[in-house]
C-alpha cells in the first residue's frame, strides 16, 4: 500500500488565511514602525545639533524642521524635552490606533528617548 503524501486542501486554506492576516497586519503596521524611527532618529539629531546652552523653544523649532523634511504627523510640542547631567534628553511616548477590520483595531505605544 503506498502512503499518499502532500498537503490537504483544508490545510492549504487555513494555512492560506494565516499567511494573509499575517501579511496584513504587517502591512499595516510598518508604516507606524517606520514613523517611530523617524522621531527617534530626528530626536537623535537634535540632540547632536544643540548645545547645552539651547531652549526647549529651540529645540523644538529645530524638531519641527526635521519633522517638516521627514513629512511627521509629529510635532515638537509633543516631546519632553530636559536636561540630564548638562545634556539634553529628548522623550517622548505616543499611541498609535491601526484599524484591522470591521471593529478590530491594534494599539501599539510607542515610547522613546534620547538617554543612552
């Protein structure tokens, strides 16, 4: 007797629907992540362009014109901006609703700063 080998068809359709939910969501969320490293990467700059005698106000006109080139739904008055040990520490934290389907919807919080 020979044993038949491959995959179901049942299988093939669930492990199909996976496949597309996955890809999905992925799609889905990768312009968030992207948005994330974006502020990261200007708080960064910021930080490295700034002297330890800035204001909050100049450091936030100089985000706003990272933001600006970057095309960020965010601004400099959304970051928490200090002073650690003479330097300046950049935090901020945000959410993020994605809506999947029909009444579904990922909330991812992004929190980041410039503190190493």
């Amino acid at each position: 007797m020979k044993y038949q080998r491959g995959v179901a068809l049942s299988g093939l359709l669930f492990w199909s629907v996976v496949l597309v939910l996955v890809a999905v969501v992925g799609m889905k969320v990768t312009p968030t992540v992207i948005e994330y490293v974006k502020i990261l990467k200007d708080s960064k700059a910021v930080v490295a362009k700034m002297g330890p005698d800035s204001t909050v106000a100049d450091v936030r006109k100089s985000f706003d014109n990272f933001a600006n080139i970057d095309q960020l739904a965010f601004s400099g008055n959304q970051l928490d901006i200090s002073k650690n040990n003479g330097k300046i520490v950049i935090e901020f934290a945000y959410e993020k609703r994605i809506p999947l389907f029909w009444n579904v919807s990922l909330l991812i919080e992004y929190k980041g700063s410039t503190a190493e």
